[in-house]
C-alpha cells in the first residue's frame, strides 16, 4: 500500500480522487531535442514522494539527473546527457561523453585505465554507457494496492570477432517511495569465454556533498590505490579547492549475514539530513572503490560497486581477478537506491 502525504492510501481511495494517476506519479517517455543531447531517447520517473529521475534509454540505461523535492541527489559534469554517437573510445576520450549522474555503469568487458590486452585497445572504463538500449520500454501498473513504475531494455556490447554480452536492465519504483531498485543480467551470449568487468559509478554530488558531509562506509579496511596519500580522511568533505586532485580508496566491506552492503552519504546540515545510499549483494560485487573529487566544478563523490578494481583489465588479469564468462553463463546484480531525508533514516542504515 502506498503511503503519500503521511498517511496510507489503498488504490480505491486514490484512484476517487484523481483523473488519472499521472497526476501524481508515472513514467513519461522523452526525446532529448537540442544539442549535443539532441535525440537521446529516455524516460522521466516521478514517485509521487518527491523522488524523479531519467533513465536515459540511449546511453545504456543509465540514470542521469536525480532529485527529491528539488534537491539533486547526483553530479552532473559540463559535458550534459550527450548522445553516444559522439563517443570516443580511445584511450581516456570517454571522459568526453561522462555525464556523471546519479549512475554511469562502466564494462562490461573492461573497467578503469586505458590498457592494450591480447592487441586490443581498451580505452577508459569500457564501451556500455555509451551503447543505446533496444527493446526499450516503460511503463506503470497496479501489483495490489502497490503502484509500480518500470523500465527494461536490453544493452549489447559486441564485435564482430569479438565479445558478445547482452545486459538486460530493468529499473523500477513504487508510488510514494523513495527508492530505486536496479536488475541486470548479463549473458555471454557468444561461443567463446569472455572477459566480464563490471562497476556501478555511483555519483554524489552538491547539496549532497558540501563542506561536513558524511560518506557511510562500513568498511573493514581502505587502501589508497595510488601513492602519495593516506587512507585518513576518507570519509571526510572539504570544500572545493582550487588544485585539488583525485584520490581513488579501494575498500573491504563488511556485510550482513545474507552479503548485503549498505553505503551512502548525507549532508547532516540541511534539514533534518540529505543524501542517499546505495545497497547491493557482496556475494555478486566483491570489490567496492571510492572515489573522491574535491576541486571547483568537480566537486564528487564516488561510490562503486563492482566485480574488479579500476586500473584496467591487464592488471586485473595480473591481480588474478578477472572473472570470465563462459558461453550462455549469465550473471545477474540487483542493487538498491535510496533517499535519506531524516536523521532516523540516516540511523537505520548504519546500524
């Protein structure tokens, strides 16, 4: 049962007071119609609790700008919701097509640093956010006195002579929640073992991330990936500062009974509390990567699931991680999205 404006409403009860239940909640279908964004397919959600997101269907099914009640929950970078025919695979040219967003899936055959492995050339973070969805629909129904919003597509990262993974993606919410849910599956559909990297880049950005900001980690350990700088401060925001560079932290996660992972980060000084959390299986993305930009105008913070680490699929061949998938094996991955809006919220995921 959905429950909007603090109180519990059945679907009769809505449903009399309303013409059509977009008046409140739906998923509209939209075409981008100016600039480099000019034809980028996607779909708007709106909850009816405040919560609205676009999942743009032409980049991957990924979820770009993301607000509650007017407060953006993700970053956006200068380069807008661009559409892929402008992607440039080479090297680190896929920092050209980074809208950042609430999420950027990076794979699914290579994630991190431009590398060359076998002879191929394997430019930043893989090709999939940059591959537009087929079979994409959207759409909203009645489950019981529960009101269902959905997207799904299928997104195929291929070559002839190559790779052949097909991600099918479903995302979806309720009316009057505050949540996001995710569904992939990824399946080798090719005749040959394939090299499989994946990793959901989850990004924070202002009012989330401001000067006091908490980044929620219940992590076991933190390794700097890089040299130069400790583990300290982590889970500390500053304010932008002019020179500021990246710092990349590999985590340990500590997770429940079942492998569930719950991590996020709030600004404790706007309202009662601001942010969001991310919540996903450790059994299916062992490896989770922070990533923590402070700098004017990149001003993010990172938060990453994945199955790898983020220096390329060489090293990771090197490390021994790198999972392969053999032909017809599919993996799947549900992540959970959420918003925190109260410091009972913030309290409830860091028991």
């Amino acid at each position: 049962m959905a429950e909007l404006f603090g109180k519990k409403i059945t679907k009769q009860e809505l449903i009399e007071r309303v013409g059509t239940i977009a008046q409140i909640a739906g998923v509209k279908k939209v075409r981008f119609a100016d600039g480099p964004e000019e034809g980028v397919e996607a779909c708007i959600f709106r909850t009816g609790s405040g919560l609205s997101f676009t999942v743009a269907a032409g980049r991957g099914m990924d979820i770009s700008h993301a607000d509650w009640c007017g407060r953006t929950l993700g970053f956006m970078t200068s380069v807008g919701e661009i559409s892929s025919k402008y992607y440039e695979p080479e090297g680190k040219g896929w920092l050209r097509s980074f809208f950042g967003g609430l999420l950027t899936t990076c794979g699914l055959t290579q994630v991190g640093s431009p590398c060359e492995d076998n002879e191929q050339r394997l430019g930043l973070h893989g090709r999939i956010s940059n591959i537009p969805s087929r079979n994409f629909c959207c759409g909203s129904e009645w489950q019981g006195d529960d009101y269902v919003l959905w997207a799904q597509g299928e997104v195929r990262e291929t070559a002839f002579y190559g790779e052949n993974l097909l991600l099918t993606r479903r995302i979806s919410a309720k009316l009057g929640e505050n949540i996001i849910w995710i569904n992939d599956t990824v399946e080798n559909q090719g005749f040959e073992p394939t090299p499989h990297m994946i990793l959901y880049h989850f990004n924070a950005g202002f009012p989330c991330v401001d000067a006091g900001s908490k980044i929620i980690l219940p992590t076991a350990s933190a390794t700097p990936r890089d040299s130069g700088y400790s583990e300290d401060g982590y889970d500390i925001v500053g304010s932008p500062t002019t020179g500021c560079t990246e710092r990349v932290y590999y985590h340990e996660m500590n997770s429940d009974a079942n492998g569930k992972v719950t991590a996020g980060i709030v600004n404790p000084n706007i309202g009662d509390g601001f942010g969001f959390y991310i919540r996903y299986n450790k059994n299916e993305l062992p490896f989770f990567t922070q990533w923590k930009l402070e700098a004017p105008g990149k001003y993010v913070i990172g938060l990453e699931p994945g199955n790898c680490h983020v220096e390329g699929r060489v090293k990771e061949r090197e490390r021994g991680t790198l999972q392969m998938l053999s032909p017809g094996e599919k993996r799947s991955y549900s992540l959970e999205i959420g918003v925190i809006t109260s410091y009972k919220e913030l309290e409830s995921i860091t028991k």
